[in-house]
C-alpha cells in the first residue's frame, strides 16, 4: 500500500535539502573569493563539500520518495527516505520515511 503523504513530505524534504545544498555551494564560492585574498582558499572548500552532500542527500531523498509512491517498494523507499533524513536532519524527510513505513505494516 503506498503512503501519499509519506510520498509527499518526502519530496518536499528532499527538495528543501537540495535547494540547501545548492545555497551552500552558492555561499560557500563567495567565502572562497574571499578567504583567497586572505591565502585560506582552502578553508572555503569544506561548504563545497557540505554542499555537495547536502544535494546529494536531496536528490537520494527525492528518489527515495518516488520510491514511497510505488506500492512494490514502499518499505524500501520509506527506508532510504528515513536514513537520507536523518543524515541532512530534515524532520520532513524523517516523517515522510516513517508515514512510508507504517503504510508497508499495513
């Protein structure tokens, strides 16, 4: 049985988390601007790299919850949705993986 809500929260989680990581990437460019100036350039790749986890987490999200929508694998994609939210620490994510298992219990 799919979980349309489970399915939905998803989605709006992982996009959130890949619209973050994409701003994180976006700011952490600016900081590298700056922080060459100073000879620290290298200090501003850590948020590229944050940012490139954080839209990766999104996009696995977003299949995650494509997943959700399948009744064939419902239990799979709420768990991949449950572990991708709770790695980026989105709470949409996290609920819509667990609305995604209670509907495969059913």
């Amino acid at each position: 049985m799919e979980s349309k809500i489970g399915f939905i929260l998803a989605l709006i989680g992982g996009i959130l988390t890949a619209i973050c990581g994409l701003t994180w990437m976006l700011g952490a460019g600016i900081l590298i601007a700056f922080f060459v100036t100073l000879g620290l350039g290298w200090f501003g790749g850590f948020g590229i790299i944050g940012g490139i986890l954080y839209l990766v987490f999104g996009v696995l999200s977003i299949v995650a919850a494509t997943m959700i929508k399948n009744p064939e694998k419902v239990k799979t994609g709420g768990i991949l949705a449950l572990i991708f939210g709770v790695l980026s620490g989105n709470i949409l994510t996290i609920i819509g993986g667990i609305l995604g298992l209670i509907a495969a219990g059913k």
